[in-house]
C-alpha cells in the first residue's frame, strides 16, 4: 500500500514518535497560517478552526470543539495517508478521529462507535477521492492551545498548524465587543480662536492682583516652524552649558508645549450638542473619565456654530468649565451665547489645554540664571564642601545609622549646592525627611521650611506623616498645606482641612503677611509659584525640600529652587534615579534632556556619582520587602547593596495555596494569552491574563487572611487596566487598586500582581522605540517589582519577556527557586552579563544616555498608554495667573 518502497520502516519509526511543539508566534510568523495548495503536493488539505478577524477561535475550558480537514486527491493514482498529530501544546490537547466527536448532548449509542486517537494509519485515498478527518480539542487550561498535525502523503508532507484560545467566564466576558479598526484618521477642521468672543470665568482663587504676575511666554514663530517640521534647534542640539541653561530649557519646553498642543487636537469634536442645564450648558464628553482629554474646572473650549464654521468672519466663543461630572462638563459662555443656544443646535469644539504650569516652568529656567553656580553646576566650584556636623538625638527612635548621617548633613548644611538623600524603595527616605523637617522646626525659631512634591497625594502624605509625630506638637498656625484653586475640596481628608486656606469651599493662597507667619509650607512642585507670585523673596525659606525629586522635570524642580533661593538655602533633594522619572510627552524633547530629571543630572557629577557624603547619603536598609523579594533589584539596580530589615512571618505565605515555594515570595506564573485591542482603541488587553490574575486575587481573599486594600494590580496597558477593574466591579472587588507602574511609585501593598499583557513578538520593536510596557525600561521594570511587602506574582509569556535582560533575570531566579509555573520555559537566552551593572552607573565624564519617550501614540497616532501623567490634571494645575 505505500509507494516509499522499503524506507517506509523508517519513516514510519518516526512517525510513531511525538514531536515538540515551542512557543510559535502567529502574529510574528504568518506563514505557519498561510498555505499555498498549490505548492503542497497532490492531496490538497482544507484548513481547520480558521481565524477569526486575525485572532484564533475562542472555545471554552472544559468544552470539546472539534473542526473537519478535509483531504482530496486529484491525482489518477491511489495514494497512502498516514494522519498524525506530531506535537500539541498542552501536551496531548488534541485528538483526531474519523467520525465527528459527540456533543455532550448525544444519546449513549451515537458515543458507542466513536474513537479518537493521535495517529490514523495507512488509509488509501482513491483518485478523485475526499476524506474527512475530524481535530478535537477539549481544553483543561485557559489559554493558547497549539497543535501541528503532519499528513504524510505518498513522498510528500503536508502541514497544518492549529491555534485555539480557550477562555473561562471571566476571560470570555472580557472579549473584545467589536473587532478593532485602525480606520483612517478623518483631519478634523479647526477653526481659527486668535480672536474669540470670551466667556464667564469661574470663581478663582484670589480676588486681587499677583504681586509677580507670569509674562505670557508665547512661542516665537521661527522656534515653532522649526519644531512643527520635526527639525530640533540648534539651541536644544548644542547641549546644555553655564551659558545657556534658559534657552536651552526653554526650548525644550517650547517642544513640549507643541506636543501638547498637538495631542489636544485629537480630541476636537464636531457636530455635537449642548443641553441647558440651569445656567450652564452641560457637553459630554467621550473618554473624559479616563482624562482623555483631561480637564478640570477653570479650563476652557472654543466653540462655534458647525455652519458657520467655514465663515472666517464669526469669532469662536470661549466657554470656561465650570464644572467637571464623569464625561460630562458644565459651561458658561457669553450671555448672546446662551441666549442662541438651542438644544438641538449642532457645534464643533475644540480643545485647549491651560498653559500656566508651562508658564511657571518658562519662568523657573529664566529665574535661575540668578542661581549661584553651585545650584547648576556643582563641578565648576573651586572647592569641594566639608558639611561640618554635630550628634543627633532622634525624634523618631526608628532612625537608622544611615539616616542619621543624612539629616545631620543637612543639620549641618550652610547652603548650595543640593544635599541629595538617594532613597531606593523601601528605604524610608520620606520618613528622613520628616525628621529632619522636625528636626529643624524644634530647633530654631527662625527655621522656615518649604517642603515640595509632585502630586497632591504625595504632599497630602508628608503632611500626615508630619502630623502622626507624637513627640512633636506642631502648631497649627505655624503649618500650612498650600492648594491649587483647582483642587476639589471634596479630595482632601477632612482631618487635615484646617491647615488649609479656602473660601467658599475654594482653595486660595493666602496673603504675603500671613504666609510670612508659616514655618512648615506644603506644596506641590506646581503650586509652589503662588507663593512667588504672591511676593514670597528669595531666601524667605532656610530650607527647601523636594521628596520624589527623580519624578519631575528640572524646570519643574526649579520652580522653587529659582524663585525662592538665596546661597545660603538649604535645598534637599529626596529620590532614586534608578526609578521612573518625569512624564514628558515630546519624544524628541525628552531625548534632548527634558527627561532627565535634576536629581539624575547631579548624579553626573563626581561628588554626587561617587556618594560623598557631604553632598548624597544613600539609604540602603530596606522595611518594606521580603529579602527575596529584595534580591534581585537590589542585584541589578544598586550593586548588591540593599540590606533587607523588614521582620518577616511565614504565617501568610503558608495561607497561598498557589505558591510551590512557601520560603521564596515570588511566583511567575506563565501563560500564552493573546494580545487584542477592541474598537478603535489602540491600547492593548490581554483576557487571558486577567482571567488568571481574578483567578490569583479570589484565591488570596480566600484564605481570609488578607484584605482588597492589602491587593494591588500592576500592568503597563490602559485597556487591560479598565478590563481589570470590570472583572473586578462585575464581582463586588471595589477596593482593589488597578493601575500603571507610574500609579502606583512611591507606594506598596502587602500583595502585588502583575500582568505584564503582551503575547507577541511582533510589537517588540514599536515597544522599545517608544518605551511601552515593561520591556525595554528598567526603571518600570525596578518599580513594578519593589511595590511588593510580602508576595508578588507576575502573569506573563516568558517566551516573549525573556527576550529581555531584566526579566529573563527574573524568570530564571523564579525557575531556580521552584517557583515557576504555567506553559513551558523558553530556551534560556544567554546574555552577556557585562552588560548592565546599570546604564547609570556609567563613568560621569563620559556621555551619559539619554532615555527614549515613554509614548504609545506612534503606531496610530491616538495617545493609549504612557501619556498618563504620574499624576492628574487636577492635582498640578492651580488655575490662572
């Protein structure tokens, strides 16, 4: 029957034999999906479970599906078939038989005559003659199931590679609702607002006149042609220098400020209604809940009639937001305008961002050329500082030795340039500069103390931590939390209302007279120019401290430092250069420097860079993790240096059922999921991977030995954020926390999983060009992996993350401490391990990297991931000026 002659004992032998199936990369590699029939041989071979809009059928766990292949020979000659699956992922997923599976529904004798196996032998398929086969696949595992099933034909072999994804009801119910569309990008019209019939503006923070009002800043005409056609001034491409620290920033700004403008035009509306609501005139819209666009009260839009939106000759009108609900925004514009209104009236609109907080930063850079030297560019003084000290008795009596070197250095400190306390996680570097904040409030009364951050939450923080002192009883008239007009009374905690200035449930900044009266001022790096602008001088402030420093831009640093010090301010900077830095949208204007925060430049120099301890103490006792948590950032991050100090109980750990390794904390837990994107939203989910994270979650509160609160979800993608949070309300889990890596610096829970979401090679590339996820960044890497007190689990393709240095590094330590489990491991990928010690810590006389944006607009030009803001729009814009 076979026309191999005598190899068919050969072949045969091998046919009996399984393969092995690795991870294949159907999105990588299209050709294991896409055959010729032509090219195949003489018997052509229908295509079993085709895709479905690009994606591999759903099927559900525990469920058999089964799918015909049908063979035809259109040769004149009988010819042997030999059927055989040669490898499946999971191993033995996948049957084949010659009649179709019953269905769970079948009455006993249609299951009777009903067999399945791996192999069907030596069949003859006559001229002219089809053949119907039947694949099975009952599922046991959510998640990408993959088989290779070989037709051995006469001499030749034909091949079919299969993929499934089997889902579960969590994963199902988070499928995409329509199928993604790219589509082409309609240009919306604009409108010319140079002249603009203006619009009633909300109640602001003051009632009279700044003493120090902001210039405008308006962007020269040949910086902006330049710029809008992708060219980068010759300012911004000489390099920073003493001589040219305004201009340089300056233009980096102005970069920036085009980007912004330019993203805020995708959010133009056409053809929409307004609705009268009381005085306002309420517009809903689209995606503002998830502040794409952000706006908040005192921000405003043009409008105009959609059919007189050709007519140069009718003014826009400006309508001022005076209230923001969900994805609606309250307006007031002109009275004429109110009185046209009609509610079925058809309007464009377009978006406007509010400039002031570029305004503070224009004017920051110009103010520090006033800067002495030291300040800027402490490798150009003459002489090295020699802090002289005296001992410390502690407030706290949690100080370690560390700590006390540092806020005795600061004790000690006479001036510029900036004491540096270099804080990786978990070291309590917030918690020093509370003590030295008391420190320095009990000691002299002449001590004034400005202390900076750059989210409300943040500074809401110090001021808690400064409160809960119990050795100390701050006055409390002698201690004020500065906010932006902007910020919804509602936010802050009532607890901590009465170190606030406000009328009529709107924050204000107080008088120059009574800000004089303040020891300790609270502010964020933002709303910290209201006390420049109220007439605060320079030196006012003996000490000014700026806690997450690495966070923020150095123009946004220099809010404070420029404006408010004199030589002989102490300024000190509190943060890790080896974490996420600021947030800049313009990748061109990140690359050139705008990325790199003050507290990474001073790294550059030789003082700071080789830990003199008269200019940076670095904390190295870390409270919050697990040592095993601890070991590999401390390994790849800070040579080793990290001491683990936090009292560990096994008693949790022994509660998580899923954990292979009571003794070692961290599980990866692998899975082949599927990257997918819905509608025309660019941002990537992966179903897959949140099923198993719900999975995680439900089975740690089932222990009962943890709260929702004590749960926080990591993952670098939007839409898998918004995914998370609808599995989670669908099942009453409202107090988890779901979000990016940037949400969650600076905090921990005592659990901490991850989903890392992708699942295809293909968008490496794209990833690592613009920053995206958790590839290719080691400071999102750094921070996604050190939130954790005492468990952390990552759900993730290892075939895919191991491609990186940083995660491969984790996958194995996991795989070596019995604590990996899931799909197959990749092959391991040898890396040459010369290669990060870390990029910063690099010679400082040579080039430092520059670090490429944190972007995900590129691929379709709509914002998806990384353009939020570490913090909200809210918490860092204060209004007008």
């Amino acid at each position: 029957m076979s026309t191999c002659g005598d190899s068919w004992d050969d072949e045969y032998s091998v046919i009996g034999d399984k393969g092995e199936v690795g991870f294949i990369d159907y999105e990588d590699d299209k050709s294991v999906c896409s055959y010729n029939p032509i090219e195949e041989g003489p018997v052509s071979v229908s295509v079993p479970f085709p895709f479905v809009n690009g994606k591999p059928q759903s099927i559900f766990v525990g469920e058999t599906v089964a799918d015909s292949i049908t063979l035809k020979n259109s040769t004149d000659e009988p010819l042997d078939l030999w059927t055989k699956i040669y490898a499946s992922t999971p191993e033995n997923s996948f049957t084949l038989s010659l009649i179709r599976p019953p269905s769970k529904n079948s009455q006993g004798n249609m299951s009777q005559g009903f067999i399945e196996s791996f192999t069907l032998e030596d069949r003859m398929l006559q001229p002219g003659d089809s053949l119907t086969i039947w694949l099975s696949c009952k599922p046991q595992t959510i998640g990408l199931h993959t088989t290779i099933v070989h037709f051995d034909v006469g001499d030749d072999r034909v091949e079919r590679v299969v993929f499934l994804l089997a889902d579960d009801k969590i994963s199902q119910s988070l499928a995409p609702q329509r199928a993604y569309s790219r589509g082409m990008k309609k240009k919306k019209k604009q409108f010319v607002a140079d002249k603009f019939v203006a619009g009633s503006r909300p109640a602001q923070g003051r009632s009279q006149a700044f003493k120090n009002r902001l210039p405008r800043y308006d962007i020269p005409k040949d910086i902006r042609e330049l710029v809008e056609s992708k060219q980068i001034p010759d300012e911004v491409t000489r390099g920073l220098t003493r001589g040219n620290y305004a201009s340089f920033f300056k233009t980096l700004l102005i970069m920036e400020e085009i980007q912004l403008e330019e993203d805020m035009r995708a959010y133009d509306m056409e053809n929409v209604k307004m609705k009268r609501k009381g005085q306002n005139l309420s517009l809903q819209v689209p995606g503002l809940a998830e502040r794409r666009p952000s706006l908040v009260h005192g921000d405003y839009i043009f409008a105009k009639l959609a059919f007189d939106d050709a007519s140069e000759t009718t003014p826009p009108y400006q309508g001022y937001i005076h209230r923001v609900e969900a994805d609606e925004v309250y307006l007031m514009f002109a009275a004429e305008f109110h009185l046209r209104h009609r509610d079925e009236n058809l309007y464009n609109v377009q978006f406007t961002y509010n400039r002031i907080n570029m305004r503070r930063q224009y004017q920051a850079v110009e103010a520090a050329e006033k800067l002495a030297l030291d300040f800027l560019f402490p490798s150009e003084c003459p002489e090295n500082r020699v802090i002289e000290t005296t001992p410390l008795v502690p407030i706290s009596s949690t100080l370690n030795e560390e700590q006390m070197c540092s806020i005795e250095m600061i004790l000690g400190c006479k001036g510029g340039p900036p004491y540096v306390i270099y804080g990786p996680p978990g070291t309590g570097k917030t918690m020093t500069l509370v003590e030295a904040i008391l420190q320095l409030y009990t000691t002299k009364e002449r001590h004034r103390i400005l202390v900076c951050a750059p989210s409300n939450s943040a500074a809401d923080n110090i001021l808690e931590k400064l409160l809960n002192e119990k050795a100390v009883q701050l006055k409390e008239n002698e201690i004020f939390r500065l906010n932006a007009a902007t910020r919804s009374y509602e936010e802050i905690n009532p607890d901590y209302i009465r170190f606030c200035f406000f009328d009529e449930f709107v924050f204000k900044c107080p008088p120059l007279n009574a800000l004089s009266c303040y020891k300790i001022i609270i502010s964020t790096y933002m709303s910290v120019s209201l006390l420049f602008a109220e007439g605060v001088k320079r030196g006012h402030f003996s000490h000014i401290f700026l806690d997450e420093a690495g966070q923020a831009s150095e123009p946004e640093n220099l809010i404070s430092i420029a404006n408010l010090c004199k030589r002989d301010t102490v300024v000190v900077l509190a943060g890790d250069p080896m974490q996420l830095g600021p947030v800049i949208y313009s990748k061109e204007a990140k690359s050139c420097g705008l990325g790199k925060s003050y507290l990474e430049r001073l790294f550059e120099f030789e003082s700071y860079f080789n830990g003199d301890e008269n200019y940076v103490t670095k904390l190295v006792r870390n409270y919050r993790c697990h040592p095993e948590i601890l070991y590999l950032p401390s390994t790849l991050f800070y040579r080793g240096e990290l001491i683990p100090c936090k009292e560990q109980t096994d008693s949790f750990l022994n509660s998580v059922n899923f954990l292979p390794n009571k003794q070692f904390p961290v599980l990866f837990f692998g899975i082949q999921g599927c990257d997918e994107r819905e509608g025309n939203n660019p941002s990537w989910f992966n179903r897959i991977e949140a099923s198993k994270v719900i999975e995680f979650t439900r089975s740690l509160l089932a222990s009962g030995n943890l709260s929702e609160e004590e749960i926080g979800i990591i993952t670098p993608y939007r839409q898998q954020v918004l995914k998370l949070k609808q599995a989670f309300e669908n099942l009453d889990m409202f107090d988890i926390k779901v979000g990016s890596v940037e949400q969650f610096q600076g905090q921990e829970r005592k659990v901490i999983i991850i989903s890392t979401v992708r699942s295809t090679i293909k968008h490496n590339e794209f990833d690592n060009n613009h920053c995206l996820g958790f590839l290719s960044n080691e400071r999102r890497f750094n921070v996604s992996i050190t939130r954790a007190i005492s468990l952390l689990v990552i759900v993730g393709n290892p075939h895919i993350l191991a491609k990186d240095y940083y995660w491969s590094k984790l996958i194995w330590h996991c795989s070596k401490n019995n604590s990996y489990q899931g799909c197959d491991l990749p092959p391991r990928q040898e890396f040459d391990d010369s290669f990060p010690e870390h990029e910063d810590y690099v010679n400082p006389e040579e080039n430092i990297p520059q670090y490429t944006a944190d972007a995900e607009w590129g691929e379709d030009s709509f914002p998806s991931e990384i353009r939020d803001p570490i913090t909200t729009k809210d918490e860092w814009s204060d209004g007008w000026q």
